[in-house]
C-alpha cells in the first residue's frame, strides 16, 4: 500500500522531472496493485488525480504508452471508473493512438477504449465524437486476412472495443452498419473460425447489430448463412451453439436470409438437434430442443424457403415435421401444428396435405389436449385446420372427417387465442356448405355462446369473429331453423350492431344475413329489429355519403323487405326513407340507382 501511494504520489509530479525509468518503476507498481486488488486500486487511483496525468502521458513517442493504456483498461473493468476517465480527457488522446504501428499500444489501447464504453453512454458518446469507431474498422479490415497469432490477438481486441461500442445503441449500430462492418465480420468469421475467442466476439458482434432491419439487408448481400451452419456444424458444447442461435433467430426474419439458410443445410442440423434431444430431460437439451423447433419454424414462414422445404409433399423435412405431431412432446407437437398451419399457405399445399391423411392427425392431436390441454398446442392445431378449411375442395372434406366435431369440444375454453382460431375454423368450414352450417345453426350451445363472445368488448378480435359466423350460419343454411335459434338465443341485436361495423365487409355479411331473416322469419325476428332499431340504422346508412355502394345497396334490399311488418312499415314511413331513396336513383353506380329506382316504386305503393 505504501509503495502503491508513493508511486501515486510520484506520478503526480512525473511529467515535469522524471526520467523514463523512474515512471516505468510506479506504473508497474500500479499495475501489480491492480492485479492484487483491482476495485480498491482503482479507488486510490481516482482520488489521487492520477488519471489526468495520464492523458498527458499517452503519447506515440513514450516507451511507457502501452502501460498506461494498459492501467486505463485495467482501472475501466469497474463501472464506478468509466465517466472519469472520460472526464479525465482520456478518449482523445486514446483514440489519436489507434493511427501508431506498435502492435502492443494498439492491444492496450483497444482494450482501454473498449472497456470505457462498456454499459457507458458517456464513454460511447466521447468515443463517438473523437472518431474512434471508423480507425477501429479500417484496422479491421486491413489485418482481416492475417492469420498469426498477435494478429488474431488485435482483431479479438478490436471487435470486443466495437461490440461494447455500440451493444443496444440504434444509432451506433446504424453507424457501424454504414461503415460496411457488416461484410467485414462475416469474412472475418470465414477466415478465423478456428480461433474460438476471435469466432465468438464476431458472433455477440453479429448478434448485436442483427436486430436491426437495415442489417439484415446487409447479411442478405453476404455469405453470412453458409458460415454460421459451417460454424453450427462444429458445435459440441451446448453454449456455444446458444450463441450461434441468437445470431441466426433475428437473421431468419429476413426471407431472403431464410432462403439462403436452408440452402446451406440448416434444417438437417436443426431436425439432428430435434432427433437428439427429444426424449431427453436434460434442462440444455429441453432448452435447445424449443429453440431447434421455433427456428424451423420461422423458417417456413418465408414463400419461398417454405415451398422449397415441402417439395410437392415429398420432402423429407416434410415428412420429419408431420412426426412430430404425435409425438410426446408438448414443444414438437406445438412447432409440428405451427409447421403445418406455414405449409398450409396455399391451396396446391392445403389439398395434398388434405387428401393424405393429416386432418387425422391434427384432430388427433386436439383430443389430446381438450382436458386441461396446453393452449399454445391448441392454438396452434386450429390455425392450422383453419389454413387447411380454406380450400372450397377441401370443405367437405375435413367437415366429413369430423374436424367440426373435434373443434366443438373447445367451446368451452375461456382463453380469447382458442376461441377467435375456433371461430375462424368453424366460418372457413361452413363457406358455401349449406347441410354443415344449418345443423351447426341449429346447435343451441354453440349458437349462445357465440351470442355471449358477440360482447366480449376487451377482445375485438373473439368480437369480430363470434358476429361473422353468426352471420354466416344465416347466410350459408338460409334456414328458417337457424333463424329462429338465433333469434331465440338473442342474436338479432348483435347482427344490427354489426351493419354499423367500421369494416365494410363485416357490414356487407350482417346486411346480407338480416335481409335472409326479413325474408324468412319476419315475424319472429321482428320485435328484436324494432328494439335493436335497425331502421334507424338503415336510414343513417343510406344518408351517409362515405357508405360503400354495397352498403347503399343491401340496406335497400333490406328496407323492402321489413315493409312486409306493419310496425317496421310504421318506422319506414316515419322516417322520410323516400327522400333519401329518390336521391340514390343518380347514383354514380348503376346496380344502386336501379336497387333506388326499384325500392322507391316499393315504398311509394305501401305509402
């Protein structure tokens, strides 16, 4: 401790009168204190002012400039050190620095500027303005090729300094990106990926500047894919490959990237990770298991990278995705479900998964999981039977096969995710299926639970979709049953409130379904018309100019139809629906002005 204040104390008034040997002497003194006990050291160091001495010692021309950029790092490693060495003016004469040739200042001097900027915005900042970041990657790409130890040794340095640079900071990273790092690091990777400290600061460097959108444009233009599965393929130890996955996670969002993975052959490492780690109950395999499967996943959620892996339903990965449906894992049933509901964007996909047997396995599946299920396997399984419903051949199919039934026993789930794929499963079914949607219009439990998601108003979505299959069973049964089970059930209002929706097309279906109720079961449905004031409503859509022509049209299909009820009529009469209706009659379409022409000839003989 003495020798460590005297040596504080000389440095002090070292740069007036010191030889060159009496300051190599404290700064070594310094740095054996720091390897004894770094927080205290740096402590005395701090409160002895030693650290603006050292901006004046850092100079090209002294043989001690790497010790002292060396004491800088050292003292940088505490968090409680990082502002007053920028305060100190340290960054300047740091950054001048990076122009010299001696390899061990450049060592030190990275290191010093890298540990500055560790967590420090003020650090970062000061590095910044200085220009530090710009000589940084010039020195990167100009020792890129070099492969001797002290080289490699610098990059490592280097590309830490960057890292800490700019790790969760947009701007930084954007500036880096603009200073073409990008194709940089990725050539770095291909040429050093024997060196373990050098391969991993190039993977937390590509990590860090990957979540950003304008990067991936950049990877996209690179050979970053076939390195990183290069590199993948290596792998033994489980953290290692953890990291290669944070890189390739937000990089697989990119679908040209998505493309250019597969084609390197990640999804046979992927499906080797799968196959080795399923049964296992191993915390690292678990967690290295869901990662596999969510990255396959993501995969197939680009066009192109998801038609080349299904190979007309050929493919083996494919076939590999379809096994792990009934497997005993909730992770690979759940990418197994997602897998399929991403093959299942488009029709050629949805038929030949349909008539090759998968609608079995998905409502198979569900059974599983009706008691106490796991939702996100639920979820799952319905978006894809949903995708696969879309297909007019593959309607009455899947309905033959039973999937209504298998979707029905989740009627009672109360969580929104379920019910709003359930609904849109249900309404993919029964499009233009007249048998299927009057006997599901005709069943009492669905019908009333539909009529109690129509006011679930903290999920608009579950909202949305209870309103259109209300809607739907009406107009694909176009039955007098359906209408009176959901007049009984108290679904009239809801289909009015729907003619209002800001959505034409929800507003078209409503329309469309109550002027089927006027036409089949006036009667009934009149007294709920009346409450839910639908000639009002009508009257409001007809007057208002932003109303589609559609709109205008229905709503006077509709009108002609409640005349045939005598209070309805009443309403009609007492709202002045005349003036409206003669002014449609020029109406820029000409389906309106005739539906105008044709609805006042109506209203002019009831009046």
């Amino acid at each position: 401790a003495d020798n460590l204040s005297d040596a504080l104390k000389k440095l002090k008034i070292t740069t007036t009168d010191s030889t060159a040997d009496s300051l190599e002497g404290c700064l070594d003194c310094l740095l054996q204190a720091l390897a004894q006990n770094n927080t205290e050291t740096s402590e005395k160091i701090q409160k002895s002012g030693v650290l603006q001495v050292f901006a004046s010692l850092l100079t090209p021309q002294s043989s001690c400039t790497a010790k002292v950029a060396n004491i800088i790092a050292e003292v940088a490693r505490n968090e409680f050190m990082r502002n007053p060495c920028v305060d100190a003016g340290l960054i300047p004469p740091l950054v001048q620095l990076l122009n010299c040739k001696d390899q061990e200042v450049l060592l030190q001097t990275g290191r010093a500027l890298g540990n500055i900027c560790y967590d420090s915005h003020e650090g970062r900042n000061a590095v910044d303005h200085a220009g530090g970041a710009h000589i940084v990657v010039d020195h990167i790409r100009s020792l890129c090729s070099k492969t001797d130890p002290a080289s490699e040794k610098l990059l490592t340095v280097f590309c830490g300094m960057l890292m800490n640079y700019s790790n969760e900071n947009d701007t930084l990273q954007s500036q880096l990106i603009n200073m073409g790092v990008i194709p940089t690091l990725v050539k770095l990777l291909g040429i050093h990926c024997q060196n373990a400290a050098l391969t991993e600061m190039c993977l937390v460097a590509f990590g860090n500047l990957a979540e950003l959108e304008s990067s991936k444009e950049q990877f996209a233009y690179t050979n970053i894919a076939e390195e990183l599965v290069k590199l993948f393929k290596k792998q033994i130890e489980h953290d290692k490959k953890e990291m290669i996955f944070e890189v390739l996670a937000p990089l697989a969002e990119n679908d040209v990237i998505k493309l250019q993975l597969v084609e390197a052959g990640l999804v046979e490492c992927l499906l080797e990770i799968v196959q080795k780690t399923v049964d296992s109950d191993k915390e690292e395999d678990v967690a290295e298991l869901k990662t596999a499967s969510d990255l396959m996943v993501l995969l197939l959620l680009g066009d192109e990278s998801m038609q080349k892996l299904f190979e007309g339903g050929k493919g083996s990965v494919f076939q590999r995705v379809l096994s792990w449906i009934p497997s005993n894992s909730h992770q690979l049933q759940l990418a197994g479900a997602l897998a399929i509901a991403n093959f299942a964007r488009n029709d050629g996909n949805c038929i030949h998964m349909v008539d090759n047997g998968i609608v079995q396995k998905l409502t198979d599946l569900l059974d599983r999981h009706v008691e106490d299920g796991n939702v996100t396997v639920q979820h799952a399984a319905l978006s894809a039977l949903r995708n696969l419903a879309i297909p007019v051949v593959n309607k009455a199919k899947m309905l033959s096969a039973g999937v209504a039934e298998a979707v029905l026993k989740f009627l009672r789930s109360e969580m929104p995710p379920v019910q709003f794929k359930l609904l849109g499963t249900l309404r993919m079914l029964i499009d233009a299926q007249a048998e299927a949607a009057e006997q599901l219009g005709k069943n009492v439990k669905l019908v009333e639970r539909l009529v109690e998601w129509c006011e679930a108003k903290d999920h608009a979505g579950v909202m949305g979709e209870s309103n259109r299959l209300l809607s739907a069973l009406i107009r694909h049964s176009k039955s007098k049953d359906v209408i009176r089970t959901i007049v009984q059930s108290g679904g009239i209002k809801h289909l009015v409130t729907m003619a209002t929706s800001e959505h034409v097309i929800m507003q078209n279906e409503a329309l469309v379904a109550l002027a089927l109720i006027a036409a089949l079961e006036l009667v009934t449905a009149e007294k709920d018309l009346e409450n839910a004031q639908l000639v009002q409503i009508l009257h409001r859509l007809l007057s208002d100019d932003r109303s589609a022509p559609e709109i205008k049209y229905n709503s006077m299909v509709l009108i002609c139809a409640l005349i045939g009820s005598e209070p309805l009529q009443k309403e009609v009469q007492s709202m002045a629906f005349l003036d409206v209706v003669s002014k449609l009659r020029s109406h820029e379409n000409k389906t309106v002005a005739q539906q105008a022409s044709l609805t006042e000839q109506r209203l002019a003989v009831e009046s």
